[in-house]
C-alpha cells in the first residue's frame, strides 16, 4: 500500500494555478525527499495533503483512503488523522514555554495521558531542558525542534517536513537526520521531507520526486538517483561513429546495471551505468580507434536535481 497516491493534483490562488496536474507516489515506509526550487509548489502540496488547503482539484489518496476533489467541490482527505506536519513556520505562541505548547496540542488532539508523552517528545528533540523558557525566545534551530516535536503528537504515521533542516548546524542537522531514520526504521512512521540541503537528503531518503513549476517532472527510487549520478566515462576518438559502434555492439552489461551511449554534440561519446573503464580502454585498443580522451567523472546530485528542474522550466516556457 502507498501510503501517499496523488492524480490530477490542482491548487489556484488569484486565478494563478500553484500546482497543476500534480501526480505523486509515496511508498508505505519510505523517506521521500520532495525537491523544488522555492516557489515551486513543494509547500502548497504539503499544506493539501495535510488537510490545510483545499484543492481544486484531483485527488489525495492516504494509506488506501481516497478524497476526491471534483469540479472545485474540496474535501479533506480521509486518514488526516494519521498525518503529522512541519510545514514553513510552526505555529508557535510566543509566550508560551515548550511544555505548554506541547500539552495545548496533546489535549486538542485527545492525546491519553498527556504530560510523559510530551516529556518524552521534548527530550527526543533535544529540548527537555529547556524549562519555563518562552519559545518567544527559542532560537529558529530550536523552534524547528519544538515544530518536530509538535508534529510527532498523536502518534502519526506519516510525517509532513517542509524544510525541517532549516537554522540547524551541523550537528543540529546531523541529530535531526538521524532522529527521522531512527523514526522511519523504528516505528515505520513515512516521511515527506524537503530541504535544500541536498547531501543531507541523500543520507537518509529512500525515494525522491522533483517538482518543478507546479508539476511533478520525476520521482525515483535512491538507486536510481545514484545511477544516473554514478560514474560516467568520456570517451573521445579520431572516428566517433566507428567507436560507438563498437561499444555499443561488444561491451558487455547486465541487466541490474545496464551500459549507456551518448553520442555528444562535441563530438565525444558519453558511457554511464555499468561499465568497466578497463573493458572499454581494451576495445577501442583492439580495434585499432585512435583514442584522443578516455576521462572518468562523477556527477554531483546537486547538479543533477538542477538540471532536472531546469529542463521542466523550460520545456514548460515553450
């Protein structure tokens, strides 16, 4: 079962459409990085899925439970209950102590026995010791915590984070990270989670999607992102015809880790995924090509998820 299914996806604000046609496949038990550049939609869609925006139009399926949405009539999505989330600013009163904020969300929320749970909640985060402080006062690394915290009553299982990274050091970010991993792979809880962190991302997601301008462009597993970010090899030689057609005819793949040409407008050949830069070098010796480059390169995640982003930009502008 998916915990999160998503068709047709529409949200306008002042006749301007924010997300559009949006689709969306979160698998039970996954950490799903949600990446976009800002404005993109990544919060919009989050506030929806929530239950804090109404559609207008498509339909959010949760853990099996369709609402639908049709011709501008909203409903909230059936299983909310089961969502937590941290979406842009929690909502804090800032003269509040953490304690307080934590119990007022206990007790709206029915919560049986409230106050070790909330104790409990504010250690996890790191914030146990804070007191009778008001969150007035909280730092935004902090405030991000108490938002976590928060998020966590009521014991949801599916997790909302928008950006949860975010006024965190490295140490912060490290803790928080490995405090969601241990929440996913402990308590099966799923996790939605953007950032613009991306290295932090890659340490714990299992599943991705990139959204761009309102759309969805492409979601994928962890091991698909590291195939196309792997190693690739750029090959160059006096004949490129010949040689790619070489390579393409007798190196050997297989079928977890198949072989990849490119033929470059600069003339150079492109190989990705599973190749042995010692089986290609052999090749084009014992075929007698003249080799002017065989270079190897790795491409950086960061630049990949840009690129991604940025061909759906403009694809979308023509």
């Amino acid at each position: 079962m998916d915990a999160i299914r998503i068709r047709s996806l529409a949200k306008r604000y002042a006749g301007k459409r924010a997300v559009d046609h949006f689709d969306m496949t979160v698998p039970q038990g996954a950490i799903y990085g949600f990446v976009g550049k800002n404005g993109a939609g990544k919060s919009t869609v989050m506030k929806m899925i929530a239950g804090l925006a109404m559609p207008n139009g498509g339909e959010i399926t949760l853990f099996g439970n369709a609402g639908n949405v049709n011709d501008g009539t909203a409903r909230t999505p059936v299983g909310v209950q089961r969502v937590g989330a941290l979406i842009e600013n929690p909502g804090l009163l800032p003269h509040m102590s953490a304690f307080d904020t934590m119990m007022t969300q206990a007790l709206v929320l029915g919560v049986v026995d409230p106050k070790p749970v909330c104790r409990d909640l504010l250690n996890q985060v790191g914030l146990g010791n804070t007191g009778h402080k008001k969150t007035g006062g909280f730092s935004l690394g902090m405030k991000q915590r108490l938002g976590l915290a928060l998020a966590l009553v009521g014991g949801p299982d599916l997790l909302l984070l928008d950006e949860p990274l975010n006024g965190l050091d490295p140490e912060g970010a490290r803790t928080m990270r490995n405090y969601l991993v241990q929440l996913n792979q402990q308590r099966g809880i799923t996790i939605v989670v953007s950032s613009h962190v991306l290295d932090q991302l890659e340490r714990m997601c299992t599943h991705y999607g990139v959204i761009a301008n309102g759309h969805m462009v492409r979601e994928m597993t962890a091991e698909q992102v590291q195939a196309e970010c792997g190693e690739s090899l750029t090959v160059r030689t006096a004949d490129t015809a010949t040689a790619l057609a070489i390579l393409e005819d007798r190196l050997p793949g297989n079928p977890d880790a198949p072989v990849r040409f490119a033929a470059e407008p600069d003339g150079s050949i492109t190989i990705s995924g599973g190749f042995d830069a010692a089986e290609v070098s052999r090749l084009l010796h014992e075929t007698n090509q003249t080799v002017l480059e065989l270079s190897a390169k790795s491409r950086d995640m960061e630049d990949y998820f840009v690129a991604l982003m940025d061909d759906a930009r403009t694809e979308g502008n023509r």
